[in-house]
C-alpha cells in the first residue's frame, strides 16, 4: 500500500474516532461499545462501497487493505496500552490492594481457562487443549469500557484500581498461558501440569523482574535528560516498546509483564527523577497516546468481527453461549467466593459485597482477546477447525459481553449507589459549598460596585445565590462527629503536605533523592491517617522520626570496620529531610488555620493544630540536637535553603515578566543562564565533619590531659571512635569481650540496678569496673544525644594501663571510689547497714540580748 493512502486511511480513523467520546456520551453508550458497532460497520461496508463518493470509496479501499494482523495489535498498539494504564494508576493504592488484584489478575485466569478448558471439552468435540487455548484467551479483561462507565457515574475511586490493576497483570497471566498452550499444542500430546505451571511462572516473574531492572536503569538515565522535555517524553515511549520487544524476543519472558512492571517504575519515581514539568506535559502526552491506542485497536479488532464470524454455525452459537455462562460462574466463585474468604482470614484487603457485584459483572472482553484468536487463526500449525471454532467463539463471546455486561452496569452501579459520595465526602462538599458561595457574593457585590452593574442584575445574581446556600444549609460539616471531623481535616492536609514537598521540588529547593525520600514518606503517612485518624498521624510520626534502615546499617559499619563516609551521607540526608519537614509542617499549621477552619469549625480545627504542633516540637528537637553537634553543617543547610528558594522566586519572576512581554524570550533565557551561574556554587556540597577520630577525640578526655604525644599516639591506637544516637543502648560488649568507654562529648544515662539513673558527661568514663574485676557490666547504658565515645575492649586495658603510670592511677582512683560506693549500697541492701539518725544536738541556744 502506498504511504499516502496508509496515512489518509490512519488519518480518516483518527478523525472518525475523535467524535466517538462525545457521542457515546450522548447515547449513554459505553465508548468500547459504540467503538466495537462502529468498527463492525465498517468491516461490513468496506466490501460493498461501490455506491460512496469517490473520497469515501478511497478511505473504505485503504481501510479494506490494511494489514491487520495479531502481530500489530500486540506489538504496536499493546505496549502503549499497558504502559499508558501504568502510569496513570496510584501506586500506593494499587500496592494497598495487591493481594486482590492478584487474585483477579491469577487465579482468576487460571480457574477461568481451566473451567472452559475442561466444560468446553466435555461438550464438544474438540481437544483438551484447544478448550483451554479459548479458555485463556477469553480470560482477559479490558477495563477501558468499565473505567469509562466508571468515571462517567463518578464511581469510587479504589474500585476503578481494583479493576485497572486486574486488567493490568491478567492480560499477561492470559498471554503467558496463551504462549505455553500454544507450545503444548505444536508439541502434541496432552499439556502437563507441572509444565504448564512452570512455563506460566518462569514468564510471569521473569517478565517482572525484566521490566523493573529496565524500569530502574532507565529511571537514573532521567537524570542526564533534565532539562529537555521532549527527550525525557520520547525515551519513555522508547521503553514501553523495548521493554515488550527485549523481554519476548532476547529473555524469553513476559513482554507484557514487563511492560507494566517497567510503567508502574516509572509512575513511582518519575515525579522525582524527571523534571517537574516534564511530568506534567508526560501525563498528558501518555493520555494522548492512549487514546489513539485505544480507539484504533478497538475499531480495527471490530473490522475483524464479519470475517471472523462469516462461517459460524448454530452449534458453535450455542457453544458460545456455554462459554459466556462458565466464565461468568467461574467469576463468580473467585469474586463471591475466594476474595471474601481471603478478606476473613487477613490475607487480603476486605472488598465490600457492591464492589464485588460490580467487578463480577464488570468483566468485559475486548481487543486483547481478538488480537490473540486473530493469532491462532495465523498459525498454520493449528488444524482449521481449530482456528475457526476459537475465532468465532472469542468474537462472539467478545461481543456477548460487551452488549450484555456493558450495557447493564451502569445500571447497577446506580442501584447499589456506588455513583454517590459517602456521607463524609457529601457534609464536607456542601459545607465548601457554603463556605464558598458566602466569599463569591462578597466578591460579585464588589465587582459590582466598582463596575456600576445595575441594582436589578445584582437582585437576580443574589437569588442564585440564596438559591444554591438554601440546598445545602440542612446538610452541612456540622452533622458529622468530632472524630469525623478530625479525620477528615487530617486526611486534608496529609494531601496538601504532599502536594507541598512535590512544590519544593518543582522549586528546585531540594534535590530529587531528597524529594524521593519526602515523597514516600508523605504517602506512608497519608495512608496512616485514613486508616487511624489522629491516633494513626501520632504513630506515623513516631515512626517517621526513628532513624532509618540506612542509618543504623552505617552506624554498625562504622563501628565494627570504622567506615566513616557512609554515616556522614545518612546524617546529612537525615538533617537536610528534618528541615524540610519543618518547613513544611509550619505552613501547614497556617494552611489548617487559613483554609481548614472554615470549613470543620475552630474547634476541630485547633485539635489538628495541636497534634501538628507535636509534630513541629518534635522536629524542632531532633533539628536542635544535631545543631548543636553540627553548628557549622547546619548553617550551610539553612544557606542552601534560603538560597535555593531565592533562585526559584528569582526565576518565577522571570517568567512571570516574560508572560506579561516585559521581556523578551532571548532576554528571558539570558537571565535564567545568569542566575544558573549565580546560585551554582549550591551543587558543592557541605562536609558533614562528624570528626571521630581517636587523636580528635582523646584530647577532649581530661583523664588524658598531661601526656605527651607519643603516649597519646599510643593510646589512640588502641582506643576506637563510636557515634551513639539519641535513646540508643549502648552495647557493654563487642561480641564476647567486655569494654569500657570513655564519653568524648555528648551525654550519658547509666540505669543501676536500684532503679537509680545516672548521667555521665564529656570527660567521665563507664564500664571500667566490669574490665578491672572481671565481671559484667550490670548498668545499662543509653545516650541522651549524638554522642562522641572511645571504646577500649578487654584485651586493650591491661595494655593502656601498664604503659601509663599517670593513667593507671587516674583510672585506678575512679574505680576505688566507685567500688566503695557499690560497697555501701550491697550493706544497705543486706541490711548489714542501716540508715543512722542525725545527733540531738539539743535546744538551739537563744541569742545574747547584747548580740
């Protein structure tokens, strides 16, 4: 076919599907369907078009000699499907509700194409493993009929992931079964078990573990494209097709798998590794994609439609209708049956009885199930009768579902209301409303004024107004409880604080690791409180706070090898997140103030405040505490930080001059180099000086003071550096050899065993007397803050002691006074000592009248 007649016939489609949204909108059709009658129309006219004008006759001939085959469906419209549903899905919430997806995504297919396989074998007469073969194909789901009738009926939110996410992974569990039954077939001979479930799994979980090595390669080669927007959008088209290719045709694994597991990557991290920017324009541009996937795959799947039931048979009707009521009760036992049985016994997400209805009913067939029966029917391999009976049974099933379920599920979700908001979401809406509707009429009356608008239009615009307050008045936020209330506040602003920490990254104020980091940890904790409330905010926050997996592993590497870089790193990032959080649970507080309480009332809305100003005190500690032990890092901190917010007000400046054509776009890109160039010095980092180093430390030990160097040499070489975080234990062991530390800066809490504490500071030492007596440390120790220690083991004291006089001595009395004090507390405790009485000194004597 000539190119120009290609690009007229893609162009003609393209158009003619451009009117299909709003026209299926209007006949209250879902777009799929009206696609598939659309597409069936044209598969009929594309024959008989002698009639048309001579535009018309060249369009239906282009169309009539394009090539469809299945190898175009799965290689250029598929992987733009499965990656453009990948990115537009919430990875938390899908992650949230895994264990069901899975579910749907797996066993479901497995049940269905065993429930087929096996009921279709027994009533016709074709083999085990062409049943099974139909049986996989037709398990697949496509969501973009449901999501559609979804979105148009404002339907929940985590229903639409439910089955996003199962049509996500059970279009590769189908194909991954689909390509080992076709081997079985090619091989003869009845499909073993064992081998048809390891070919499955070998597909499946390679094909995951493909798309997220190549997900992540590609996400770090973002960093060299910030910048170019449209580089970094075309290297993601690039991946969605490599991604597929690499992994069928060089792994030998799940393309499709691959696909999503690559997009799901990319969602997860694109808004921190690509620039801000390019993450909004990516959104779009993937919608756009598709679309135009979406749409042609369904119409030319349609066109296929006559050709592929042009020699069904009654018999095949009926085995048709056979296979439309297995798959529907083998839907029904894993939705009615398994997903309530998984909730009871904790192992999933529980999923109300109106959501199952709706995902049972929910499942239509579509382009993906043709495309694989347009494959059969192209293996010559696979007898005739083979091909004929899975092409008409999946057309016609396809179709059996798209007009039957299609058609009445719109229906069912408004008659288990799911089309409504919850009673929370409708107080809260109309008390906006309220809220609102008062601050429009106030700025409608000052236009008004200032405009000189006549008395009798501002009469008719107060009666909208009075209209719209008077229908919301009975049903505002008041209705709800105080904990309702609460947890809806909280809920608002876990979404803005967010939205807040993506705002510092669009503002460049903080890099995109540190981003990464703010990012998860918002979602964790905006998970914490929809589930918990105020109660779960408070226990995210306490957890939020403790120090993290990488920090504890680089304290432990410090302390055994004494690897040092990896915990300045950790420390630097925990002190640069703590600021961060600061400045944002600060605006937060005034966010809650400003646009929370007019909405939940003052009361409510100060509970929020306090809970966040815990937050903020909690903060403002861990930020002091390492201050005060880093005053010269945190300074540079703050400097980077105020810096950076005046390079982006500086650019925003630019642009916002620029817009209003103060300046000129060579002018305005003049600037932004100069101000690049005046802020630069901001990518050299600050050195974390944690200075541990035994020659360091020991000087800052008054029990050294009075030695010379070599002595000091000496005893540096056998004292090792340790860093103690705030509250943690202090280990009186290294592996089974006692030790004994000297405090360097920094506080110490000896708890004895009277129940008694003790606070040690910088110059005192502990654990002495386990190492001079030979007995174990009976105290427990933790540090008050970032403390500085010296650890000399067992094997070292006899050592330092016998080389230095002077410090033996000093040691030796602290160990003398120490004992007499454990001494004196064993009398009392044995009762060989009691608690004497103070003297009677007798009457005081009265005072001289001369005195």
């Amino acid at each position: 076919m000539k190119v120009g007649l290609l690009v007229f016939g893609l162009a003609g489609l393209l158009a003619l599907v451009s009117f299909m949204p709003p026209l299926a909108g209007r006949l209250r059709l879902p777009y799929s369907v009206l696609l598939a009658i659309v597409g069936f129309i044209l598969g009929v006219i594309i024959h008989v078009h002698d009639w048309a004008p001579a535009v018309m006759v060249d369009f239906l001939d282009t169309l009539e000699h394009f090539e469809i085959s299945s190898e175009t469906f799965l290689y250029v419209f598929l992987p733009v499907l499965l990656f453009e549903t990948a990115l537009s899905m919430n990875v938390r919430r899908l992650m949230d509700d895994i264990s069901p997806i899975l579910v749907m995504a797996i066993v479901a297919v497995v049940v269905c194409t065993l429930a087929v396989g096996f009921s279709l074998a027994a009533v016709s007469p074709y083999s085990l493993v062409v049943c099974l073969m139909l049986g996989a194909i037709v398990a697949t789901t496509d969501p973009v009929a449901v999501v559609g009738i979804f979105r148009e009926v404002g339907a929940p939110r985590r229903l639409m992931n439910l089955v996003e996410g199962e049509a996500l992974f059970n279009d590769a569990a189908s194909i991954a079964l689909y390509s080992v039954l076709l081997t079985v077939m090619f091989q003869g001979g009845t499909p073993s078990a064992a081998a048809v479930l390891q070919g499955f799994l070998i597909s499946f979980l390679g094909g995951g573990l493909a798309g997220f090595v190549i997900g992540k390669v590609t996400t770090s080669l973002f960093i060299w494209l910030r910048g170019w927007p449209t580089a970094e959008v075309t290297l993601t088209v690039a991946l969605a097709y490599l991604t597929f290719f690499v992994s069928e045709h060089y792994l030998g694994v799940s393309g499709v798998v691959a696909t999503v597991i690559a997009g799901l990557v990319v969602n997860s991290t694109g808004r921190t590794r690509l620039s801000p920017t390019t993450f909004e324009q990516l959104s779009s541009a993937w919608a756009q994609f598709g679309f135009w996937a979406n749409s042609l795959i369904f119409v030319f799947a349609a066109m296929l439609i006559p050709r592929m039931m042009a020699e069904i048979t009654w018999i095949e009707v009926l085995l048709i209708l056979v296979l439309f009521i297995v798959t529907f009760l083998a839907r029904a036992v894993i939705v009615h049956g398994l997903l309530p049985l998984l909730g009871w016994m904790r192992l999933s997400t529980r999923v109300s009885r109106p959501y199952r209805d709706v995902m049972l009913v929910g499942g239509l067939r579509g382009a993906v199930s043709l495309a694989l029966a347009l494959a059969v029917t192209e293996q010559p391999a696979v007898p005739h009768d083979a091909r004929q009976f899975i092409a008409v049974a999946t057309t016609g099933f396809v179709l059996m579902t798209l007009f039957i379920n299609g058609l009445t599920l719109r229906p069912l979700i408004f008659r288990l209301g799911l089309n409504q908001l919850s009673p929370v979401d409708r107080a809260l809406r109309d008390q906006a409303q309220a809220v609102e509707l008062e601050a429009l009429r106030a700025k409608t009356d000052e236009i008004a004024r200032n405009e000189h608008i006549a008395h009798e239009v501002m009469e008719r615009i107060h009666n909208v107004f009075d209209a719209g307050q008077a229908g919301v008045g009975a049903a505002q936020v008041q209705q709800l409880t105080r904990e309702q209330k609460i947890a809806v506040g909280m809920g608002i602003l876990a979404g803005r604080e967010e939205e807040m920490f993506f705002e510092t990254l669009k503002a460049r104020v903080v890099d995109w690791r540190t981003a990464e980091s703010l990012l998860a940890r918002a979602e964790r904790l905006g998970d914490a409180v929809r589930a918990g409330g105020l109660r779960g905010f408070q226990d995210a926050i306490d957890r939020d706070l403790h120090y993290s997996l990488g920090l504890r592993i680089a304290l432990r590497l410090h302390h055994l090898p004494g690897f040092q870089r990896w915990l300045e790193r950790e420390l630097a990032r925990r002190f640069n997140n703590l600021m961060c959080k600061w400045s944002v649970a600060r605006r937060l507080i005034h966010f809650a103030e400003t646009d929370v309480q007019p909405l939940l009332g003052a009361d409510v809305t100060q509970a929020i405040i306090a809970a966040h100003r815990q937050r903020l005190d909690r903060l403002d500690t861990a930020l002091q505490a390492l201050g005060l032990q880093y005053p010269v890092y945190a300074q540079w901190l703050q400097e980077v930080y105020l810096t950076r917010m005046a390079r982006s007000m500086e650019r925003l400046r630019y642009r916002e001059m620029l817009a209003e054509n103060l300046i000129s776009g060579e002018t305005y890109s003049d600037l932004i180099d100069q101000a690049e160039q005046r802020w630069d010095y901001l990518d050299d980092r600050g050195v974390l000086d944690i200075a541990l180093t035994a020659e360091v430390l020991i000087q800052r030990v008054p029990l050294f003071e009075g030695l010379d160097e070599s002595t000091l040499a000496a005893i540096g070489r056998l004292l090792k550096p340790r860093l103690a975080l705030p509250d943690q234990e202090i280990p009186m062991k290294v592996g089974r050899m006692r030790a004994m530390y000297f405090v360097a800066s920094g506080a110490v809490v000896l708890d004895l065993p009277d129940g008694t504490t003790a606070e040690l500071g910088s110059g005192q030492i502990f654990g002495e007397m386990a190492l001079a007596e030979g007995v174990d440390f009976e105290a427990r120790a933790h540090s008050l803050g970032y403390s500085r220690l010296l650890l000399l083991q067992e094997k070292d004291f006899k050592t330092l002691l016998e080389g230095n006089q002077t410090l033996r001595e000093k040691i030796e009395d602290v160990v003398r006074q120490r004992m007499r004090a454990v001494e004196v507390w064993q009398q009392f405790q044995s009762g060989e000592r009691q608690h004497e009485p103070l003297p009677d000194l007798g009457p005081p004597v009265p005072a001289s009248p001369d005195a």
